[in-house]
C-alpha cells in the first residue's frame, strides 16, 4: 500500500474498533481484508497496537521524551509522526503518544547499555539483520536481544520465544543463542530456536551445517550435538531430552508464512494456532488432543482455518469474541474445541 492509502485504511480501521461502527465502515473494512492476505497481517498489527495502548495511564510529557529518545532514525521518525498524526483525530492524546511508544517498542528498542531489543507482536512476525550479517526471523511474541556491535570472540544474543536463524559464518567468533533453557552455539548454520516461556517442551531444529546445545548453567550433562534434519526436544516437566531425524522445515515454516502438520497431535496443532493467530484456545477431551494430523495450511484467515480443521478432523468448535475488561484493555479471543461425534473418519 501506498504510505496515504496506509493511512486512510488505519483510520478506517480505528474508527470501527474504537466507536459503533456504521455499515458503510464495517463493509468496507470487509471488503479490503478479502481483498490481500497482507491485509489481515496489517490489520492485526494496527489492532494488537490498539489494544495494548488501550488501558494506558500515561504523562504526554514523559511519553514524548521517551518517542524521542529511542527513536534516533530521522527517517523513520518522520515517518511515525505522519502515520500516528492520521490517528489523532480518533485517539485522545495520552492514549495516542502511549501507542505510538508501544508501536515502536514492537520494533525496536534501544537501550542505554547499548543492547537493542525486538519484538514481534502477537499475531505477527518480523525480520532483521543483525550488526554481522547473520538474519533472523522473529516469531509472534517474542523478543531478541542483542548488542549494538559484537565485540570480542563471541557473538551472543538472547532469545525470548521463537526465532529462525541464518548465521553469517565465522568460525573464529561463534555465534551463541541464549534462552531460558539452554545454550545454542553455531559457527555459520541456518536453524530454528523455540524457547516460548509458556511452552512445556522448547526446541532446536538445524536445517543446515551444525549447532552444540549445553545447558545454561555451563553444565555438559546436555551436551548434544546436532546435524541437517535434526530437532532436538527438551521437555521442561522432567527435564528429559531427544534427537529426532525428519523433515524440519515445519518447525520453521511460519517465517514462510505456513503452518505445517505432519502427523502432529491436535494439541501441538492449536498450540501453534495459538501462536500464529494470537488466540486462546482450550481442547475439551484428551483423546482429542492426541488425535494425529497431517496438513499444510498458507494464508488463511483463522476463520477458514478452523472450518477446514472441523471438516476434516473429529472437531467441532464455538467462538468466542474478544472482551472488553474493566481495567481498560481487551481479553483475546477465545476458542473451544470439542469431539464431534457424529465425524465419520474416511
């Protein structure tokens, strides 16, 4: 979209989620979700950003001076200011400077230690460089620090939730992912790191050269070296760990903007919906759960996702919209699955 088209499409968007709406905006708004799939990527983004900024108690002043201060690319604060002006006449002006650091915060954030921090907000994900050329995918909600420039012989940043790595070789100054569970360290690879803190089991999936992982305690009782299609597993209840051979790419399709199955209990399936869709889901039955499920799913809104997991798995489920709460902010939406008795497996 063009940058004035960007903007007029937000301020449609704001208008419905912050007034009743008229049939005109909602149809409208209608219209242009079905008309990209990029479309219902933005639009989640301008509605996480809302909905965060939505029970905000801030000081226009102290907001300010923190917008300017981390904000330190003139390019990109002339550009914040133009797409957060066209906000102005929906939002009230402590709500709209509390947003526009919220927005930015999502993005990047520096601090002054000199780490830079990034996050991707739910419902979304993002790509960056980092200062040695290595690229990293970030996943829904999560969040990579790292330092302005890498000195000294090591290269180390730290890993909140789930990333995709491409690291630019250097066999002279490896390259270390720190999580909350473990220690990845890579010389020049391409591998995936999934450390969520609301996850019972964490993971390292190598697509390409070869990766050590060690626990974070500098302990060598987990020593585990891994090669190409390999995902080693860590399961958090009991501290047990395994190596499996398979295709890894679907533990890193979501960078492709996929969700891959292979075989997969529903459990894991919604769990990554989850993720994917910024949702709360809850499965009702544990032979449910366990039920195993192969397919591969691209661009679809979450609407048509769940009818095709209900018309092709033993599932029925109800929906159930999103709240506003008392202290201001929005509960997320909410999904119950339940077995469909009447499904007749073919």
């Amino acid at each position: 979209m063009r940058e004035q088209d960007n903007a007029s499409i937000d301020d449609l968007i704001l208008k419905c989620l912050n007034s009743n709406p008229s049939d005109h905006d909602l149809n409208e708004l209608e219209a242009w979700l079905k008309s990209d799939p990029d479309n219902q990527k933005h639009f989640q983004q301008v509605k996480n950003i809302w909905e965060s900024g939505a029970g905000l108690n801030v000081s226009t002043e102290a907001a300010l001076t923190k917008v300017l201060r981390k904000i330190d690319h003139r390019g990109r604060f002339y550009q914040a200011v133009f797409y957060f002006s066209r906000l102005a006449a929906i939002l009230f002006i402590p709500l709209l400077l509390g947003t526009i650091w919220l927005g930015y915060h999502y993005n990047a954030y520096q601090s002054l230690t000199g780490n830079i921090e990034v996050s991707a907000a739910f419902g979304t994900y993002s790509h960056i460089q980092l200062p040695d050329g290595t690229a990293v995918w970030l996943n829904s909600g999560s969040t990579l620090t790292y330092p302005e420039r890498f000195t000294g012989s090591e290269r180390k940043v730290q890993l909140s939730g789930e990333a995709y790595f491409e690291v630019h070789s250097d066999e002279n100054k490896p390259f270390f992912v720190n999580t909350s569970s473990f220690i990845v360290k890579a010389t020049g690879t391409r591998f995936n790191v999934m450390a969520y803190a609301d996850c019972d089991q964490h993971t390292v999936a190598l697509a390409e050269g070869k990766v050590s992982i060690t626990g974070t305690d500098g302990s060598t009782g987990m020593n585990t070296t891994l090669k190409p299609d390999q995902i080693y597993m860590l399961d958090l209840r009991n501290g047990k760990t395994r190596v499996d051979n398979e295709d890894v790419y679907k533990y890193f399709a979501w960078k492709d903007g996929k969700l891959v199955f292979r075989n997969d209990m529903l459990s894991e399936v919604f769990r990554r919906i989850e993720k994917q869709y910024n949702v709360d889901i809850e499965i009702k039955g544990e032979s449910l759960k366990q039920y195993r499920y192969r397919a591969t799913f691209e661009n679809e809104t979450l609407d048509e996702l769940l009818k095709l997991l209900s018309i092709s798995s033993p599932l029925k489920y109800q929906v159930f919209e999103a709240t506003h709460k008392p202290d201001g902010t929005f509960s997320r939406k909410r999904i119950v699955v339940t077995p469909n008795n009447a499904f007749i497996h073919k």
